[in-house]
C-alpha cells in the first residue's frame, strides 16, 4: 500500500457515456494512457482522443456479442498487482501486463431494465459479468488502484489529482472502494431478488436489500440518532420519487408520515372522486372522500382537528387553489398529491414551511412488493398489505343485512383500518372518518379512545350528539369477545365489518343481533405493527 498512487494508466468501460468525453479529455492532459472496449472506446475516439482497445491488450477480439472481452489476465493481472511486491512485478514483466492505475466502470442498466418491466431476455443479458468482476478487482487492490463506479465520483476523481500532482491518496481509493463494494452488491441484489421472483422462489435461501442515498438528514426519529434516506431503484409512485417545490428538507419523521399518508390515499382511486388523508405520527387522524377536494379535506381535517395540527395531508387529485387555501388555515408539514396547478403552488408559496410534494401519480394499492423489518440479528420480509375486498366479498352473518349506504361506509372503513396500526378501530360515516383508534394494546380500549375522539370534535363542532351516532364500524382483526363489539354499539354505530375467525365468532354474532346491528365478515385480516 502506499498513501500517494501516480496515474498513469485508466481503463475505462461505462454504459452511461455522462460526462465521459470531459473525464477522458482531462485524464488525456495529464497524460494518462486510455484503455478501453466498444462504444466507450469510440465514444473517446469520436471526441478526438486517442485510445487503444483492450483487445490490443489481451490479444484477443471481443465475442460473443460483447459477452467476452474484459475477463483476461492481461486485465485482471494489471488491476491486481501488488506494486510493492516483487514476485507480483516480475510476474507482469514476464508476462507483459500492464499496469492500470485507474478503473472507471459503470454497470449494464439492469436496474433500469427492471423499472420499465422488460422480458426475461432482455433481463439476463442486461446481467453485467466482466464490469463487476472489474471493479472487485480494483476495488481489493486499492492500496495502489483507483475504483470509479458512479459519475457522481468524477469531478472528484479530477479535483484529487489537481490537488496531488496527478495522484490520489490512500483515503480517496479506500472511500472509492467501499462505493465500489457496495455498487456490485446494489446490483447483485436486484438481480438475484429479481430472479427469485421470476423462478417463483417466494422465500429464496438468502435475501440482499440495497439501496441509493437520495438524501442525508439533519436526524433520525430523535436528534441524537444520525439518519439517511436511502432508495431502491423501483418506479412506485411516493416518497422516492417526489418533487418538492417549496419547503425546508424533508425529516426522517416527516418521509416516514408522508409515505404513510400517501400509501393510504392511494386505496381510493380518483376516478371514484376525491379523498383525502390526514396522518399524524404514522396513523390517520382524518380520511375521507367528499365532492371536491376541498370537501374531501374539510371532513377529513373534521374527523380530529387537535391531532390534524402539524400533520401530514395526502390528495388522491390534482391539488387546487380552493383546497390550498383551506389548508393553509392551520400549521401543516408536508402536502403531497399528484400534481397541483399554479394557483394553488402560488397561494402555497406564501407558507415558506409548508412543504409541497408531487408525484407522478398514485401507488398501485393492489401491486404486489415486498415490506421489510428490522428485528435483532435479522430482517422480517413479508408480501406488501395489498389485501382488497369488493361488495361481493362480504359476508352478512346477522339477521340484519347492512343497508347499501352502510356497505359503502364499511369497505372505506375497511380500508383506512388497513393503515392504522393495530389495535385499530375506525368508525366512519357518509364516506368520512369519525373517529379512530390505534395502537391500543386492548382492541376494546380502541373502540372507547375513537368514540370519545367522537365526542370531543362534537363539542368543537357544537354538535347535539357525537359524530359517530349512526356510523359503521371497522376492526382490523376479529372481536376476540363481544365487549368490544358492544362498546362501538354503545357509541352508536349500527353496522361492524371484522375479518371473523375467532373461536367466539358464534358468541359474538349472538352479541350483534341482540344489539340490533348488521356485521359482515371479510375473512381477511390487516395488522399493522
């Protein structure tokens, strides 16, 4: 190892050309020699530089449609070689490998490949070999080798050998290193959980998760924790691929409550009308559907305006002018929509806090993914929550059949208590929530939290009677006894939609036709945790 490494020779290999023809041009004045391959190499030749083929190296052609053409021991020896050690010397001179100083490689875009759903074939020969096995190379060697994997990395490469006479320093290569290391496995990860997926392999042996830093923060959930946000390369409409338009930096708590309030949103398609979420601390304190937007967000904000203050508002629509105005009445942190017109980004930009996301429009809640976990020593992984649920998929097992009104408020209460950790409760009426309750240890202790929310935005609202009288009821799991159901009753809702499954289920059906209410079952549960 040395600490200052000379340049004196590059190869160069990359499939985005960005920035190549300048990093070629100011390596070239330095007067490092320029190695390359195929359309890297007349890419360079093109822009009038002089570069000598790696064939010209290896003294063999590339073949096999480019599959074969980097893996040779003229290449691998010259990245390899301990330049402080003898035996290693003496085998490049007898063997007439040259040195190289400097690997620049970015891979086949098989992530790319992936993002836009290309076929199989497509797929496996967008499987980079000699690039990654290049870049393992170098990267091992960075006592004496320089490793560049990312575009990103090439103005830096250039400012370092400005700053040590055409050298780089220990350091630098070792960072290069890392970055090179964790490229191969990004990639090897999306290749290998792609083709568990495409052999059907739903619990494959090993699991690789990777990700791209899109944005380091200030902090994690509390100040003393040091956090980043990293991406997985995939086209889900969200928190990943967000344009922000105004506002300071996203927080960690504020991406986590924003991807909360825009996945739940995402349930309710725009061509069904509008809705609106609003989420405080990872849980819906409002949703609703409405007429307008505007509409949609003044029920939503009705349902627990206490807790709507500094929350988090996802729009399943296109944000306009009158929505934003209301929404600018209290102090909210993010916004985020598909989209929102210039009357409504100009009445935003007054609130110089507020920040405002668009998308490129809603996650697909029906879309299959993976969610993951972290626990001690390992990760959970599990399908994504992608559970759906029709008309047609509900059981009536009262003698009170739900009138259709009530079918309507129970399957969209059915799919906010999707997104309210468990124990979750949702009371909802006229396509609105009125009460919720999450995160109980004692689902009946959530049915009594959401009835007295009820109670408290009735006396904001001077209401006679709390909003949840005559509402529906959902339960995110089953009524493991009939006091919880007998509380929402209470309360005042008049139709319940639990997944059913328990070994009370007889004793608790019992429970609903004595209190006079209509139940329906979905045989499908959705904790939360």
């Amino acid at each position: 190892m040395q600490d200052l490494a000379p340049m004196r020779r590059a190869l160069i290999s990359v499939s985005d050309k960005t920035g190549l023809v300048d990093l070629g041009k100011a390596l070239a004045a330095r007067g490092v020699e320029l190695l390359s391959t195929g359309g890297t190499s007349k890419a360079l030749r093109d822009a009038g530089l002089e570069v000598k083929d790696v064939s010209e190296i290896t003294n063999f052609p590339e073949m096999m449609d480019g599959r074969v053409k980097t893996l040779h021991p003229m290449v691998h020896g010259g990245l390899l070689a301990l330049r402080d050690n003898g035996t290693h010397i003496q085998a490049m001179q007898e063997h007439g490998i040259p040195e190289i100083d400097l690997l620049v490689v970015n891979l086949y875009p098989f992530e790319a490949a992936l993002a836009r759903g290309a076929e199989y074939d497509e797929m496996i020969e967008n499987i980079d070999i000699g690039g990654p096995a290049m870049i393992r190379a170098s990267a091992k060697n960075h006592g004496f080798t320089t490793t560049i994997v990312d575009v990103e990395d090439y103005d830096a490469l250039l400012a370092e050998l400005e700053a040590n006479d055409g050298k780089t320093t220990y350091g630098f290569r070792q960072k290069m290193a890392q970055n090179a290391y964790a490229r191969t496995a990004a990639y090897d990860a999306a290749v290998s959980n792609w083709m568990a997926g495409a052999a059907g392999v739903e619990t494959p042996r090993r699991r690789a998760f990777a990700g791209e830093i899109k944005q380091t923060l200030r902090y994690g959930e509390n100040p003393h924790q040091q956090a980043a946000f990293y991406v997985d390369g995939g086209n889900r409409p969200g928190v990943s691929n967000f344009e922000q338009h105004q506002g300071k930096e996203l927080s960690y708590n504020n991406i986590n409550d924003t991807d909360a309030a825009f996945e739940l949103v995402s349930e309710f398609l725009p061509k069904d009308g509008p809705a609106c979420a609003i989420i405080k601390h990872a849980n819906p304190c409002g949703v609703s559907r409405g007429e307008t937007l505007k509409e949609a967000y003044q029920r939503a904000f009705d349902c627990d305006r206490t807790s709507a203050f500094g929350g988090i508002i996802a729009l399943n629509q296109i944000l306009d002018a009158e929505t934003a105005l209301a929404i600018t009445e209290i102090f909210t942190e993010v916004v985020i929509a598909p989209g929102a017109d210039d009357a409504a980004k100009e009445i935003f930009a007054k609130k110089k806090n507020l920040r405002l996301l668009t998308t490129p429009g809603l996650a697909n809640a029906a879309s299959a993914g993976l969610a993951f976990k972290q626990v001690s020593g390992g990760l959970l992984v599990q399908d994504r929550d992608n559970g759906m649920m029709t008309f047609e998929d509900l059981k009536v097992v009262t003698k009170v059949a739900p009138t259709q009104q009530e079918l309507e408020d129970l399957l969209f209460a059915w799919k906010v208590a999707k997104h309210v950790k468990s124990n979750a409760i949702v009371y909802a009426k006229n396509g609105a929530t009125v009460g919720i309750g999450a995160g109980q240890m004692s689902r009946v202790d959530s049915t009594r939290i959401a009835a007295r929310k009820s109670q408290d935005m009735a006396d904001v609202l001077g209401l006679k009677e709390p909003t949840v009288m005559g509402s529906v009821v959902a339960s995110d799991a089953f009524f493991p006894f009939p006091d919880g159901l007998l509380t929402a009753a209470e309360a005042g809702a008049t139709a319940v939609i639990q997944p059913g499954g328990s070994m009370r289920d007889d004793e608790v059906i019992k429970a609903a036709d004595e209190a006079g209410l209509a139940m329906v079952f979905t045989g499908q549960r959705h904790f939360r945790h």
